[in-house]
C-alpha cells in the first residue's frame, strides 16, 4: 500500500470516528431503549379501522399538494435549467446568479420553507404547497442543468455555427437529450413531493401528515397506526403509477 493510500485511509477512519462521536451514536443506548419501541407499538395494534373513513380528505388533500407542487415546479424549473446550463446560458452575468438562486432554493429543506410560509399563509395545504415547489425548483433545476451541460456537443455547436439563438439552440439541440431524464425527475419528484407532504403535514402544512401528527400527539396511537397505512398504501400505490409511467413515456 502506498503512503498515499495509507494517509487517505488514516484520514477516513478519523472522519468516520470523529462523525460516531459527534453523533452520540451507542449501540448500547439503542438496545436498552429498544424495549419502549415494542411497548409503542403494542399501543398501536389493532389500528382503529373506523378511523379510516375519516381519512378520506386527507389523503386526497395530500395527493394535491405532491401534484400541483410538482407540476408548478417543473414548468418553473425548465427556464431555470435553461439559464443555469453553462453550454446555452446567455450570459456569465445570468448563469452565475441563476445558480445561486437554485442553490439557495435547494439548501433549504422543505420544512423550513413550509414554516416561513405557515407563518406568512396561516396553517393547511398552501404552505407545503409553495415550500415543496421552491425546493423541487432548486433540484429539478440543477439537475435538468446539468444534463443540459453533459448533451453531445456536436448539434449544438453546428446549430451555434448557422447562427441560431441560445433557445433555438436549447430547445433543437439539447432538449431532445434531456427530454426522458427530465420526464424521469418530474415523476421521481412526484413520488418525493406526495412523501413530503405528509411530513410537512407536521408543521400545519394539512394532508394525513397533520392527522398522523395529531392523532400522535394526543395519544391515539392506533388511529395513527391506520394513518400509516394508509401512507404506506398511496406510496406504493404512486410507486407503481410512476413506475409504469416510465415504461410508457420514457
């Protein structure tokens, strides 16, 4: 092994180490509070199957907040990825601000979003809405970027060459490349948006994520036992949907 190898493996083992620690992690803690888990989870079985027609609203509350965000956001981002690709961006003086601007939408997580936008809209749906449709932009964006920027130079440095625009030459050049991973994200992230809907539900944002978090806190756990379900259901139910949209589309 080479001094290279060995200082690089030295130098991982003391990340990894150092990370273990900092992070408290105890395999001794975890199994003497192990116990607690199974004495949770005998207090939520049986579920409470009555619950489940009151569960009706929520879960297609839920479904409209990971459609519309997903849907607003990927339109949003397809001028955002254009702007931020470095191969058809105008100008340094746009592409450099633009990125920013998606790397900021992105930093923030969706539930810090969705309590800046709980406190400007007041509690339910429209605040997750808007949170998940800035953080979406922000990733969409970057990624549809950066397949804009790994395309096939070659049509677009002739359509350059004949005198088309940066857009003729975004949209003749390198969409058609990009055109299946972009359909590919805005399914992915209708999986990601219709999942975080419910956990943004624990911040006032509606959906079942508020009546899992409510039934939680009130300690009627086998009605949040039949709200995790029912969240089980629809995301296998959406896993599927997308999944054979995939073979259909792309």
């Amino acid at each position: 092994m080479t001094p290279l190898r060995m200082g690089v493996m030295i130098v991982a083992v003391g990340v990894y180490w150092t990370s273990i620690k900092g992070t408290e992690m105890s395999i001794q803690e975890f199994v003497t509070g192990f116990p607690a888990i199974l004495d949770l989870l005998s207090q939520m079985f049986p579920p409470d199957w009555s619950y489940l027609k009151r569960l009706g609203w929520p879960v297609i509350e839920t479904l409209q907040i990971g459609i519309i965000s997903t849907v607003v956001a990927s339109i949003l981002a397809l001028p955002m990825a254009f702007l931020a690709a470095k191969n058809v961006s105008p100008s340094p003086i746009i592409y450099l601000p633009v990125r920013l601007f998606l790397t900021v939408c992105r930093g923030v997580s969706e539930i810090i979003w969705a309590l800046l936008f709980v406190v400007a809209v007041g509690l339910g749906p429209f605040a997750g809405v808007i949170a998940l449709i800035i953080y979406c932009v922000g990733v969409i964006g970057k990624l549809l970027a950066e397949a804009i920027e790994a395309v096939d130079p070659g049509p677009l440095e002739a359509m350059s060459a004949a005198g088309a625009s940066r857009w003729k030459v975004f949209l003749y050049g390198a969409w058609p490349q990009v055109l299946p991973l972009y359909l590919s994200y805005c399914l992915y992230y209708w999986d990601h948006n219709t999942r975080q809907a419910v956990v943004l539900g624990f911040v006032g944002a509606g959906g079942v994520g508020y009546a899992l978090f409510f039934n939680i806190s009130t300690y009627y756990f086998e009605k949040a036992m039949m709200a995790m379900i029912v969240l089980v259901l629809l995301i296998v139910i959406i896993d599927r949907f997308c999944l054979f949209l995939r073979q259909k589309i792309i």
